[in-house]
C-alpha cells in the first residue's frame, strides 16, 4: 500500500505524541493530587477529578494506539 520509510515516519510520529500525551496526564495527575493536598475543603472534588483524568487519558491513549499503530504494525 504506502512506502515502508513513510509507515516508519507516521509510527515515530504517532509513537512521539503518544510520549507527550502521557507526560501531560502524568503532570495533570501530579497536580490535581498536589491540590488535594494544599486545598483541604475541596480534597474530594480534586482525588474525584483526578481519577476521572487518568482514567480518561489512559482511554485515550490505549485507543489511539489500537486505531493509529494497530494498522501500522503489518
């Protein structure tokens, strides 16, 4: 179908924005967490939306994955 070096491209790309994608949810969590911490009255609502952001991102991802390198890989 497409040339083997433009596959590898797309792949490093893909691969690239996934890596970027998980040091943003790692940071996001990290700070949502650190809130909960500091912000006491609101330690609820902060662990609450960190769970739904990790959860969410890790979906996500594991998406973009199946969809963009799962074609890739043959």
């Amino acid at each position: 179908m497409s040339d083997p070096a433009e596959e590898a491209a797309i792949r490093r790309q893909v691969e690239r924005t996934l890596r970027v994608m998980t040091l943003s949810m790692i940071i996001g969590v990290i700070v949502l967490v650190v809130l909960a911490a500091v912000v006491s009255s609101l330690r609820g609502v902060f662990i609450l939306a960190a769970i739904i952001y990790l959860f969410g991102s890790l979906g996500t991802q594991w998406y973009l994955r199946r969809r963009f390198l799962g074609p890739l890989k043959g």
